[in-house]
C-alpha cells in the first residue's frame, strides 16, 4: 500500500549535486519563500527581526538552527546535524572543521521566535531555547497515521487521517459507540504472522480505533484488543470503555479509558492497557476442534459525566 499524500507532511526533494555529504544524501536548497511572521506588537511584544531570522535558517535542511551552530573557515553556517552528514560547505565548498559560531549563537538566545506550527493554529511565541520543548507538546502539531501495522509516515489532522485511513488502508468504518466484531484466523498457531487489525467508530462526534493483533508474551502467545481515541489524551480521559470475550457460559471483560493516538500502538501495547486472551483460552472460546480462531469482541464506550 502506497500511503496518500499529506498536506501536513514534510516533503524533502532528492536532487545528484555533489557536496561530499556522509553518511547519507543532503541536498542544499534556497527556500522558495522564506516566511516569518511579523509578530503582533499590541499582542506580542517587540515584532522579530526577518533578517536575523533569515540568518537562522540552515542552507541545508531550511529548519531553524539551535546551538550549536556551526560555520565553515569562510562564516558561512550550518545546523549541527546537516554538519555531520556533509564533509564540505554547501556555499563555497571549503572543507568543514569543526568551527561553532559563537556570535550567532547569542545572537540567536535573544529572540523570540513563533511555534512551527503556526500555520496550523499555534499563535503563540516563545524564548530560542523553550521553542523546542514547546513544538514536542504543542496540541496544533500533526498527529501519525494510527495505522501502524504498516508503519505508514503519513501525518495529518483527524479529518484528514480518518479520510487516508478509509481511502488508503481501506479501515472499516462504523457509526455508533456499541460493536460486536469477530475475528478469525485458520491457523491461530502462528502467532508472529498474525494480522492485527483496526476498526474506526465514529461515536459522540469524535473518532475510536479498535486494535486486535496476536503476538508472544514472552513465550506466551496471546491476543490482545484495546482502543485508542482519535485527539488528545485531555479528551480521550472523558471517555471510558469496555470489552467482553466469551462463550460456553465463560467471559473476559476489560474497562479502561482509551488511550490517545499520541501515544504509539507499540507503547499501549506494551503497556498491556487492554484486554489479553491468552492463546488457549481463545481457542476455547472458539470452540470447535481448536483449530481456528473464532473469537468474538463485543464493546461499548461511553461519555463520562463532568
């Protein structure tokens, strides 16, 4: 599968120009437009200086330079991880030391610069150094494809995620906040092989997937079905849900509160915050001659009163 293009990703073209560059290909670009807001100064403070900004953009990468910054014999700068893959300047194409460029670096402490997520809504401004930490928390930035059984690079917001979701990975898609969904697999022994899957409810206007995979425990094989919210965890908190598993008179159930996309499949499933079936138990639940999965997961969520 092909993942769709994103309006929200970051896309780095590939060009055969010789700059000596190790380990990995790095290409010298000019930004087409280099923009920079002029900060609102009845709002904002002291509007930022465009042309020291300017200074600040790496040749390379165009990302913002944070210290160290380095230079090459002839002052011309670069960010210290495009000076690592390159062996000479993409200006002059003088050999690169392992020069810092102290004056920029002050300079560059002194300003205030706005959040990169600015265009997706971020209004706000911060110190040079708090700018980083605050962009790794910022609730404009792009969520990740939640698919993650095919490690898909796509980022987004939810409307656009639930839209590739449907259209690239061809994700069911449900209304209503109750499901009753079973799942079978001929040979439920081979477990490393064993598809996971994802179902998106659409459920008091907001967007839940439904995870179920296999994998090993250890050496115990399992199952293990959990849901995670489509936004941020302040709003997956006010949700609850619950699973049930059974047959023959028997039943696992499980409640929890779903956990938010920004947290990655892998993390809530090692953190084992869902319902787990070991592989016996499943199959006894399937009934029949045991060679087959046949598991039914039955579910609900629900709003939490304020």
């Amino acid at each position: 599968m092909t993942p769709g293009g994103s309006t929200y990703g970051e896309i780095m073209e590939s060009r055969n120009v010789d700059y000596f560059i190790e380990p990995e290909i790095v290409e010298y670009r000019r930004s087409p437009r280099r923009k920079f807001s002029t900060l609102n100064d009845a709002k904002r403070g002291i509007a930022s200086n465009t042309a020291v900004h300017e200074l600040l953009e790496c040749p390379v990468c165009m990302d913002v330079m944070y210290p160290p910054i380095h230079q090459c014999p002839n002052g011309h700068t670069l960010c210290s991880k495009c000076q690592a893959k390159v062996r000479c300047c993409p200006i002059c194409r003088h050999e690169l030391g392992n020069i810092r460029c102290l004056a920029l670096e002050r300079v560059a402490e002194s300003l205030e610069l706005p959040c990169r997520y600015q265009i997706l809504g971020c209004q706000d401004i911060f110190p040079y150094q708090s700018r980083l930490r605050h962009e790794q928390k910022c609730t404009f930035r792009p969520y990740s494809c939640p698919y993650a059984g095919a490690e898909c690079p796509v980022t987004g917001d939810i409307p656009f995620l639930v839209a590739h979701l449907k259209s690239d990975h061809k994700v069911d898609m449900h209304d209503g906040c109750t499901f009753n969904h079973r799942y079978v697999k001929s040979n439920p022994h081979d477990v490393e092989n064993a598809t996971w899957m994802l179902t998106v409810f659409n459920c008091y206007g907001y967007q839940f997937c439904l995870h179920f995979e296999a994998f090993n425990l250890g050496t115990a094989p399992v199952y293990m079905a959990f849901i995670r919210f489509m936004g941020d965890d302040h709003e997956a908190r006010k949700f609850s849900y619950s699973l049930e598993v059974g047959a023959n008179g028997r039943k696992l159930t499980w409640q929890g509160v779903p956990r938010s996309i920004r947290d990655s499949h892998t993390k809530v499933r090692d953190s084992m915050d869902g319902l787990i079936i070991q592989r016996n138990m499943a199959l006894f639940f399937s009934g029949g001659n045991r060679q087959e999965l046949k598991l039914k997961v039955a579910g609900r969520i629900w709003k939490e009163q304020a």
